[in-house]
C-alpha cells in the first residue's frame, strides 16, 4: 500500500494575540515591523526545532513576545542589554529589535546550543536586529563582554541562585538584573537568600498568569569566603 505523505500542519492565526500583546505592550511601526519579521522566521523554524512549548505557539505575542518587552520599562535608560541562554530569542532578540532604534542600543545573546544560536544569528539578520549572538556557555562568558553592560535578563534558564552567581561580575559594577520567573518565585528567592542577600523588587508580569520579574540592583554573599552554589546546565523553556 502507498505511503501517503502528510501535509504539515497549518499555522495558527496570530492576527488576535497580536493586537492584545501590543495593547499591553505598544511599540513604534518600525519595531511591529521588525517583530513581524521575527514571528515569521520564528514560525518557519518552529515547524522543525523545537524552540518553545508548542502549546504555547498561538499566544506567541503574548505570552512571549509582550512577557518580553515589558522589560523595557523597568530599566528604560538601559542601552547595552545581556541575555543568558537565549534560546528562541526571549527575550534578547525582541529587546534588540526594540533596541534598534536607540542610539548605542545593543543586546549580546548568549546561547549555548548550536542550533538554537544558528537560529538567532539568522532572526537578528532578517529584522536588523541590534543583537550579537554568543555561542557559549552561560557560565564561561560573563568576563569575556566589554565594560558597559547597563542590563543582565534571563528567562527559564537556571535557578535564580545560579543567575545571580553568573551575574556577580558584572552587577559588582553596577549592572542591573531583571529575570524572568515563574509561579515558584517565592521558593527560589528563598533558595537565593541562602547565598546571597538581596533586595529584590518582585514586578507582577503585565502579560497574567503566574509570571515575575525579579528586579536586583546589588547583590553581596553571605558569606564572602565561600564560592558561588555551583552552576548546573539551562533547565527548560516554557
């Protein structure tokens, strides 16, 4: 009997999360333009790499996209951005196609798997991105990034303990830290105080759900003799 060939499933209208993810989050046209850019190449490669959970590919502007560029608000004079574990690009690809329009704004995605970063070199080309992809591991790059970097993000990547170790560098300079979190936010706050203190300010995401920011100016060890927990490898995306 013939094989029959199956075709690949068609994909979703976005048309309607696209409309409520810019309401939350209003951008100018030369940005929706870069973003829809974006979507589309995001779409294509999904198709054939798992970048995110595919359940959550019809609400790709808000869930993702809008969860992103909310970031921009709470540190609105920050230019140089640093992303760790990239991924699909959330949020360091969209900040860069925010950032394009900013003199001097820049965001250097870190992203250890070779796939995922060939796919971001590609996303910051097709939308003109101000972006630079890093392939390395989160861990390794942190001292490698001229002096400058005004913001750390990072999204569905490690436990925020580990986060900060990564980021212990660069924020000893002054550096701001915003991180993405889940509904287990408390829990690892909890798990950083253990190492760190910290006076974080917890920022409810604009986008629902269960969905944190957690906003860190300066760090300090709580206890200056012993070293950082050690770093383990990037967990899952949502």
């Amino acid at each position: 009997m013939a094989q029959r060939s199956q075709k690949p499933a068609p994909a979703p209208s976005l048309d309607g999360d696209k409309a409520a993810a810019l309401k939350l989050t209003p951008v100018s046209r030369e940005t929706e333009a870069r973003l829809d850019r974006y979507v589309e190449l995001f779409v294509q490669w999904q198709a054939k790499t798992n970048l995110i959970s595919p359940s959550t590919l019809p609400n790709l502007w808000t869930r993702h996209i809008s969860d992103s560029l909310q970031l921009m608000s709470l540190a609105p004079s920050a230019k140089v951005w640093l992303d760790f574990g990239s991924g699909g690009g959330f949020p360091g690809v969209v900040l860069a196609c925010a950032l394009a329009e900013i003199d001097g704004g820049h965001v250097h995605l870190v992203e250890r798997n070779a796939k995922k970063a060939a796919f971001l070199r590609e996303a910051v080309r097709v939308t003109q991105a101000a972006g630079t992809v890093h392939l390395a591991d989160i861990g390794d790059s942190v001292e490698r990034y001229p002096a400058g970097i005004d913001c750390i993000t990072a999204r569905a990547v490690a436990p925020l303990h580990q986060l900060i170790g990564f980021a212990e560098p660069l924020m000893k300079t002054g550096t701001k830290a915003l991180f993405l979190k889940g509904q287990d936010v408390d829990a690892e706050l909890t798990e950083a105080t253990r190492y760190w203190k910290l006076k974080p300010r917890l920022h409810a995401s604009l986008t629902g759900g269960q969905g944190w920011i957690v906003e860190l100016d300066t760090i300090e060890r709580q206890d200056q003799s012993a070293p950082a927990p050690a770093p383990s490898t990037h967990g899952p995306r949502a």
